[in-house]
C-alpha cells in the first residue's frame, strides 16, 4: 500500500482545520478516546454539532483563538492507501510554517470559501505551491452550503483560480465543490450538489498516481555516515549508510561520488542486515562498492549516467522565513541534503508582487518574502535544478549567529 502526502492551505476562516477534521471523521478514521474527547469539547458549531476543527488544532493558542498556527501532522488510512496530512496555518504571520509543510507533500489542497473567492492569500500560497513544483493541486471551494450550492457560484470561482493557475504554470488541478462543515464531497458524493458530477475528495486522493520519485531516473543518495567498524569480524566492511532521495539503485551499477568525481560500482546492498537486488527513493540503506574511495558524511552517491550540476554559484528562488531581514553581507550556512558549508548572498535578482505576480526590484527579503537570488557556497554542491529533482534540488539557508533556519531555497541554474 503506498503512502500519499498532503498538505492543506488557503486564507484564515476557509476551513482547512474543519476540512481535515470531516475527512478523519467521516472516514471511520479516529480512535475512539479522541471522538470521546471531541464529544466532551465545548468548542460546538452554531447548529450544535462537534466542531471537528479541534483534531488538529493541537496547540492551546489554536485552540483559544480558533486558527491554525503550526503545521499539524495527522496519519490515516484507507483500504486503498496510507495518508499524512499537514495542516497549516492560513494567515500572513505564518507563511513560513505553510512552507515547511508544503515542502514534504506530494499534492496540495487549496480551500478557498465560497463566499469571498479568490484572494490574496490564495495566490500567495498558490505561488509557493508553484515554487516547489507540486504536480497535483485540488481547488476544494468550500462553504457551498452557505451559498446555497450554487453551481454559478462555483463556475465564477473555477474561472478566477484557472486564470492564477495558468500564470503560474499549475497543470493539473482539479475542482470540487465541498462544505466541510456539512460533509458535502468530502468523502461522499453530495446530493446537495446534483450539477457535479466528479469525485469526492477522499476518492481523488485514493486514485490519484503520485509515485514519480522511484521512477525518476536520476537516482541519487546522499552519503549520512561511513561505517566502518574495524573489528576483527569486520576487518574489510566498508559500507556508505543513507536515504535513497530519488530514483532506484541496483548491483552492479556505475556510481559516481560528488563532489569528487570519483567513479565505481555498487557491489553490494544492504537494507536491515539483509542483501536487496535494488532499491528505491525513500528506502535507508547501506551501500558497498568495489573500490576504497574517500567518502564522507555530506558526499552524495549518483548514476554515473544521469549527474547532477557541480557548482559554487547558484540562482536559487528564496522564501524569506525570518523576522530579521536578509543581510546580503552576512555569512549564512547553506543545508543541502547531508551536507552544510557557508555561503554569502551575491546578488538579489528580484522579489514578486504576490497580488500581480510581477517581478520588482529588490534590495533585501523580509519576512514572507519570495523572490530570486544567486548565491556563491564556499564548497561545490552537487545538485539538480528543482524542477528536474526537487528532493536533491533544494536547500536552507541558516543563520550562523542563531542556527535558525531563516530560508527556503529552490535551485533553478548554476551560473558558472
């Protein structure tokens, strides 16, 4: 059974929380001493019934205030596929968090509510979502039962967000009308709604293809430890411990070591102390090759075929996470898979205006900011362009003063 990660966003108020709840519950999937909890809550809806917000709403700020502030995991299954769920939050102030939990998934859900269609911060989350290059989006327009399940209403909102989709280049997306609050689509087909005639969302992310990475031909691991006990049963093991982040590895195949350059063969696969044929993306393991070669934690072992770029200077799209700006002066560190250097800002290519989308010059980042950058790292990273390979296409940017992370990195070109 594969697994399938997903995200939810959208404005404050549009229902992401409720929408999350309404899919555990009406899905058979909460336990019972949290429907005993939810039941004891004195947090009801208007009409009396449980507000099933408070599944996720972990944090007692959320619970107080009624909104989403950090990312909230929650874990369920079907009898068709396993399921990961970030909640995130809505409002300006914690884009960043958005960010984070978009980051690890594989679609995106965008609410937006009936009421007020499209705004800003549907574009902005939008954007990002473009950014990371997200395959799969669902445009669930939610509170139709609070506009009488018009189907005008929908068709108006599907012809304003296919505009903003087509600018930003997201080619598969879906739409489905949705009342959270009711169950409407949610994980049944509503007969409040006759004019749609599509799927529930439970039934689209139950059938929906999303396993690119094992396909993906540029098989890449990044090296986390060297394992050599030097004992006198293991006198020769020399193993390269790590997490597959794309494409397959077999026995037998021509490997290069980054950024060295040095080539060899895989002689071996190891998973739990037993010997695999191949591996996967997602799958930790331990490889051996067929030669003695200097390696160590931060190197990352690719087909020799299929290469990543080895550069120093990057352009990169960067979203700004901290509340200091960013210092163009300053040293930062640069996290690429396992492996971390210095590196400075060279220039600052541009910034976007989140409500036209228009490119604007730009001198700093402040929070929330998203644009353009080029950076020069004080050791070559061996990565690939993040629409190519996002799992080895990406990076943070860390404050060396703080060891925060301060911001989101897309690689796009080297410009050596």
């Amino acid at each position: 059974m594969d697994l399938l990660k997903f995200f939810t966003a959208g404005s404050v108020d549009d229902g992401k929380s409720t929408l999350i709840g309404r899919l555990l519950y009406d899905s058979e999937s909460i336990l019972a001493d949290q429907l005993e909890a939810l039941q004891q809550s004195n947090r009801k809806n208007d009409d009396g019934t449980i507000d099933l917000a408070i599944l996720t709403d972990g944090l007692k700020a959320e619970r107080e205030q009624g909104i989403t502030i950090d990312v909230a995991y929650k874990y369920f299954q079907t009898d068709k596929r396993k399921f990961i769920i970030a909640d995130t939050p809505g409002h300006i102030q914690y884009t960043r968090n958005m960010v984070t939990g978009a980051s690890n998934s594989n679609l995106a859900i965008i609410l937006v509510d009936a009421r007020n269609g499209v705004v800003e911060q549907t574009i902005r989350h939008s954007f990002i979502v473009s950014l990371l290059e997200l395959k799969h989006v669902v445009v669930c327009i939610n509170k139709m039962d609070m506009v009488d399940y018009s189907e005008q209403t929908f068709n108006d909102i599907h012809k304003a967000y296919s505009e903003i989709a087509t600018k930003l280049h997201l080619n598969e997306v879906t739409y489905i009308p949705v009342s959270a609050l009711k169950g409407d689509n949610v994980v049944n087909v509503s007969g409040n709604m006759p004019w749609y005639t599509g799927k529930s969302l439970l039934d689209h992310l139950e059938t929906i293809e999303v396993n690119e990475d094992e396909k993906s031909p540029q098989a890449r691991m990044p090296v986390q430890w060297v394992i050599r006990p030097q004992t006198d049963e293991l006198h020769d093991y020399r193993g390269y411990a790590g997490r597959v982040s794309s494409g397959s590895f077999h026995v037998n195949d021509k490997v290069t070591v980054l950024p060295s350059g040095v080539r060899s063969e895989i002689s071996r696969i190891e998973t739990f102390g037993q010997d695999q044929a191949e591996i996967h993306s997602g799958m930790s393991v331990t490889l051996h090759l067929k030669d003695n070669i200097d390696i160590s934690r931060g190197d990352i072992l690719v087909n020799s075929s299929h290469e990543p770029i080895v550069s120093q200077l990057i352009e990169a799209d960067l979203c700004w996470m901290d509340t200091r700006p960013l210092d163009d002066s300053m040293m930062y560190l640069i996290q690429h898979n396992s492996k971390q250097t210095k590196c400075k800002i060279r220039e600052i290519l541009h910034k976007v205006n989140i409500n036209t989308l228009d490119k604007i010059p730009a001198d700093s980042f402040q929070l929330n900011d998203i644009g353009r950058i080029v950076i020069k790292t004080a050791d070559p990273l061996a990565f690939d362009l993040y629409h190519e390979n996002k799992q080895n296409g990406g990076a943070i940017l860390i404050d060396s003063r703080t060891n925060l992370t301060v911001g989101a990195l897309m690689f796009r070109a080297s410009v050596e």
